[in-house]
C-alpha cells in the first residue's frame, strides 16, 4: 500500500487525448481523491495548444502548465540527462521546473489540510 497524496493528470491537447484525461479526472473525482492539477504535455504546432488548459478551467482544478514539444526533451530521456540538466534553459525545461514547485506545493498544501492519504494497493 502507498499513500496517495493526490493526482496529476497528464495530457496532450488534442481531443483523444482530452477525454482519456477527463474521464481519468472523472474518475479520481468520483475516489475523492485531490487533483492537483493538469498538465499539457507536448504542447505544439504538431499536437495544438489550450486543450489542458480547457480542461483544467471546466474541471475547476488548477492548470500547472505546458511542455512545448522539443527535440530536447526526448534527447535527454534517451540520454538519461534530463532538459532541467542538459538545457536549463530551454522553454522545456522552465516550463518542467515551475510544474515541479507548482505540484510540490500543492502537496505541501494538500498534507497540511487533509488527515491520512488514501493507499493505492501496488502489486
């Protein structure tokens, strides 16, 4: 069993992506489990942009902000140096770093006002 301090969901801005995302928010709603927040990954030309944004505002949870989809980002995956490292300065890395202390925060937030945090079982 761990203890669940509450849950960020991740997603892609277009439209498949947005109701995998919402029926998962759906979900942990329905769990009362806390939300902290939704992410926009691969935020681009080739994917689009707002979708988590959209999300977040109609779900009434806090958007945490947007990876831009950058080569350097998959680079430092593979490379095992991750962008905060390799590039620190790319709008990647930035965007991966305020997510970071946004989510930390609100966990931070979270243990302060909740008692015990529910378990997952892992197996």
């Amino acid at each position: 069993m761990l203890p669940l301090s509450g849950v960020v969901i991740v997603t892609l801005p277009q439209a498949v992506s947005l109701e995998d995302a919402s029926r998962c928010l759906s979900m942990f709603q329905t769990l009362e489990v806390s939300i902290l927040g939704v992410i926009e990954n691969m935020r681009g030309e080739f994917f689009g942009a707002g979708g988590g944004e959209d999300l977040a505002r109609v779900a009434k949870v806090p958007f945490l902000g947007a990876v831009p989809m950058e080569l350097s980002v998959r680079v430092g995956g593979d490379s095992g140096e991750p962008v905060v490292v390799s590039r620190p300065e790319s709008a990647a890395a930035q965007a991966l770093k305020s997510i970071a202390e946004q989510v930390a925060a609100r966990i931070s937030v979270e243990a302060l006002n909740q008692g015990p945090a529910p378990s997952i079982k892992v197996e």
